[in-house]
C-alpha cells in the first residue's frame, strides 16, 4: 500500500515516541493526534486509541467533515475529528493538535481546576496565563466541541485545554513541539501537586513576563 504524505506522517510518529519515551502517556496509552495537511479541509489523523508504538500506517486521511479520502477508521475513533477539527479551524496557525489522559494534568480536568501558570517553563514557552478547562460534554458531541471553542476563543493564546472529567488537548506549530508543550504542562502539573503538600505554589513577581520576554529577545532562547 502507497501512503501520501510520508514526512508528515513520521513527524507525528515522532512525536507520539517521544510522549512515551518521556513517560508522560496514562498507563493505557490512550491519546489521539492529528496534523494539518496542505490542501485545505484535511488532516491526518490516528486510527487507533492510544499512542504507544504508533505507525505510519495507522494513520488517516479525513476531511474536517469526517470524510475518510485515504485508509480505514471505525466510527467510534472517527468521532473525535470535531474535537482536532475544531481547534485548526479556530486558530490558523496551529498545525498540530494531541490528546492525551497524561496523569497529573488530567487530574486538574478532573478537578474541574484550571493549570496554574506558576512554573517558569510556562513563561519560556509564552504561556501567559492558566490552562483553562472545557466543560464537559459526552464525547464527539457537537456540545463537547462547543465547549472546547468557547475556551478557544475566551482565551486566544491559550496552547491547551483541559477537558473535564476526561483530559487534555495540546495544539502548537507542528507535532514534535505539541508533544513538548505536553510533557512541560505534565511537569509542570507534577510540580503543582507537590508544591500543595509546601503550603502551595506562588505566582510569579509583577513584571515576571516581561523580563522573560526581553531575556528571551536578547538570548535567543526558548
């Protein structure tokens, strides 16, 4: 069998190894990831429901409508595609969007809490503010998608969302960099958790983001 797209594919293969291989992955390995593609209205998308030793091959070509143009997906995983659909057509320069049950920071969305913005990584990486949560919604309902633009547009540089009683929702310029915003929102969370049994984490100083800023336009780091 000939499969389009070859580079894209392995750059979502890429990184689906590293989420596992930083050890960031729920015990099931459960999770699902997609990639904008060129032509207008399609992505690629996995066909299974988890992350673990992901192939080339199991990943499908479907129209942001749910139409399956290249490879085979049963309904239950097809359902999902308003979930990553949602968030390429909200924000355009997005090109990447993974979902995991990552332990720490799922407990957040299960707590119904917001992802504090209080670990400097956060700061390096232009998070300005918490991760928010989404409303819960039974999954691949049009209200669950509903619930994940309402987030989208009422925080508009936001790279994550936490959906309620069930995950998180990472998107960023390409797949390896989404797979590392998820394993620094995992630290991060981690850390959160920890901080609490100290008295809990503190928020930054005022002008904290400003001089991360300008440390970053002199350094060139991220």
């Amino acid at each position: 069998m000939i499969l389009s797209y070859h580079q894209q594919r392995e750059q979502l293969v890429q990184a689906a190894h590293c989420l596992d291989q930083a050890g960031v992955m729920s015990h099931s390995g459960h999770g699902n990831m997609s990639m904008r593609l060129p032509e207008p209205g399609l992505m690629l998308l996995t066909s299974v429901s988890h992350l673990t030793h992901l192939t080339p091959e199991q990943l499908v070509v479907v129209t942001f409508d749910e139409e399956v143009i290249e490879g085979t997906i049963d309904a239950t995983t097809l359902e999902i595609v308003g979930m990553h659909s949602c968030v390429f057509l909200e924000r355009n320069e997005v090109n990447a969007v993974i979902h995991t049950h990552s332990p720490r920071a799922t407990s957040f969305a299960l707590a119904h809490q917001p992802l504090p913005c209080v670990y400097e990584a956060f700061l390096r990486l232009g998070i300005t503010e918490d991760i928010p949560v989404a409303d819960w919604a039974p999954r691949g309902s049009s209200e669950a998608v509903r619930y994940i633009v309402e987030q989208l547009q009422k925080h508009p540089t936001t790279p994550a969302v936490l959906l309620a009683n069930h995950g998180l929702l990472a998107f960023s310029s390409d797949p390896l960099a989404t797979a590392q915003l998820i394993i620094i929102m995992e630290e991060a969370a981690q850390l959160t958790l920890d901080a609490r049994s100290l008295g809990g984490a503190q928020p930054f100083p005022s002008g904290a983001l400003e001089h991360e800023r300008q440390h970053m336009q002199r350094f060139g780091s991220t």
